[in-house]
C-alpha cells in the first residue's frame, strides 16, 4: 500500500486499485494475503492517492464524524495472461 498527496504524484500506476480521497478522513489497512494478519495501518485525508497493488487484501474505515467521507476507487486489474 502507498499513499501520496496529490502534489507527490508523478506517474501513472498499472496492476493497482487506485483510490483519491475527495473528503472525509479514512484508515486504511493492508493485510497478509497468506495469513490475514493487519501489516499495516495509515490514515488518510483529502487530496490523498492510496494504492494498493491487484488482488492485495485491504480495508478502509470512514473515520469522519459530520459527514461520510467519500472517494473515488479505479479497478485497472490485469492478469498473467493479460499484457498492459
């Protein structure tokens, strides 16, 4: 999992799920795809890219108090047997 401002994106990402936060506050979780076991834990807010390589297990909880928070999530899965 990698998270970057909006100002720290330089290039583009293929084989993520590429999620930009447009409000709210999230934690975001990324586990062991083998065992489950939480490896590691951020918190992110507007303006923030989160991304997550394909099929990499992951979770986010809306930490927003007022207002659901809201964000965008863009799916580019590719497969061994896919070329980009």
């Amino acid at each position: 999992m990698i998270v970057q401002s909006a100002a720290e994106v330089t290039e583009k990402k293929i084989d993520t799920q590429t999620m930009y936060v447009l409000s709210g506050r999230f934690e975001c979780w990324r586990f062991d795809p083998q065992t489950d076991e939480l490896l590691a834990t951020v918190e992110v807010g507007p303006g923030d890219y989160i991304y997550i390589p394909s099929l990499e297990p992951h979770g986010m909880k809306n930490l927003s108090d007022e207002q659901a928070g809201s964000f965008l999530c863009c799916i580019a899965n590719l497969y061994q047997d896919q070329e980009p």
